[in-house]
C-alpha cells in the first residue's frame, strides 16, 4: 500500500527512530511509576476502557504492540484471550513479559518493529497500541501492517495522547512542556526523554486525522473516543471482511 501525507509534523526517520530507543532505554525502570505520576492514575482508567471497547472474548487471539511493560497485555490475558506481545525495545518487552509471568500467564514476546511484523495475514482477532503509535517512525506503514494481521472483520484499537480541548490548550501546554521534563528530571533521572514525550504528543495527528490514517490502513467503521477532554482518544476500527 502506498503511503500518503496526512499533513501533520514529521521529524527526520533516523533522528526518531535514534531518539526514541533513547528515551525507552533510559526509562524502562521508571516507567510505570512515571506512567501513574504524570497521568495521576488516569491512564488505568483509559487502558481499562480500550479493553472493554475490543470486545475481546475468551479463546481469540490477540497482538498488542509495542506492548510496553505489559498493561493491555495483561488486562486481555485475564479476559481469557491468547495473548502475544512485541515491542521494539528489548527492555521493556522484558519488562511486559515478566509482568506476565508474574501474573503466572504464559505469553509469546516478540522484539520486532510494527512496521516489520513477523506473522501470517489474518492472524489475530484484535490488535492493540497503547501510547506506542506515535513513536513509530513511519506511522502508516504500522497500521498497515497492523491491518495485514488482522483477520477478517478483526478490530485494531489504538490508544493514544491525542489533541486537547482548545481552551485547555496553554494549561496542557504548561504542564506537558514545563512539568513532565521536572518529573522526569527528579524521579527518572532524564528531563530529556520526558521533553521528547512532549514533543512527540504535540507532533502526533488530531484524532480526525488519525481515523484518515485508519481508514486508509484498510479499516472500516472506525470511530474515536475522546478521554480526558481529548488529551488521550481511543481509535476503533474493523478489517473489511
């Protein structure tokens, strides 16, 4: 499938793709606590309802990329579902994986790149993002790719900082740009990565900008769902049958 410009911000391939292991790199041990600190909790909530948005029922085979340290995975492991997770960063797919185990489930782990994935076509009934797809360098490649795997009539469901209210624009600017890189600083360690976590969510597209994307992906019936006033929206689609 060819690609198409969607109009929002690009930064160069290499350059996102270098600062993003970086930032993942240095991050993977705070991670979860640095999750709860600049969401306070709320971004439970929100992984809570993609998960009862994909609709996923006992047996069906799931893939949740760039899995992280393992939250989605988990909760749809626990809804019965067969559940593989990749990500493209080795320490925290370590990290989603002994989570799991942890939780005495058993999940396949694989480290790949979302725009590379290593499965068949029409392989899973639900592919799931969580705060994953903005990191990916060529973000339509990924969905298309994420689509390939899906089988028929499957639901791809992506989570994601999103494009706020506009009258809590310049709060939300204050706080992203100015508070997350003090938290980061004094609890990871790393101002920088948590100025990249900025950058990033101000680059990625508008929630109608995305459901383009998904659209052009090859999924239909796509709708989002806005959390928090737009700060996060969640994205559903189905794979034409």
């Amino acid at each position: 499938m060819s690609e198409t410009n969607f109009g929002f911000q690009r930064i160069p391939e290499e350059e996102k793709a270098r600062r993003v292991r970086g930032v993942f790199d240095s991050v993977a041990g705070r991670y979860d606590l640095m999750n709860d600190l600049m969401s306070l909790g709320l971004h439970r909530l929100w992984k809570r309802f993609a998960v009862l948005l994909a609709h996923v029922r006992p047996g069906e085979r799931v893939l949740d990329v760039a899995a992280g340290s393992g939250d989605l995975a988990r909760a749809f492991a626990a809804r019965g579902a067969e559940v593989c997770l990749t990500d493209i960063n080795r320490a925290m797919l370590e990290r989603g994986r002994d989570r799991m185990l942890d939780d005495g489930r058993l999940a396949l782990a694989v480290q790949c790149d979302a725009e590379r994935l290593p499965f068949p076509s029409s392989s899973f009934d639900c592919v799931s993002v969580g705060f994953g797809l903005r990191n990916m360098t060529r973000m339509e490649a990924a969905l298309a790719e994420m689509t390939r795997v899906l089988k028929p009539s499957g639901r791809l469901l992506v989570l994601e900082f999103s494009h706020v209210w506009k009258p809590l624009q310049a709060p939300y600017d204050l706080y992203s740009l100015h508070v997350l890189p003090w938290l980061g600083e004094r609890v990871a360690g790393d101002a920088g990565a948590y100025r990249y976590l900025a950058e990033s969510i101000r680059r990625h597209p508008d929630q109608e900008t995305l459901r383009a994307m998904l659209e052009h992906a090859g999924l239909a019936r796509v709708e989002f769902f806005n959390l928090a006033a737009g700060v996060v929206a969640v994205h559903r689609g189905y794979k034409l049958g």
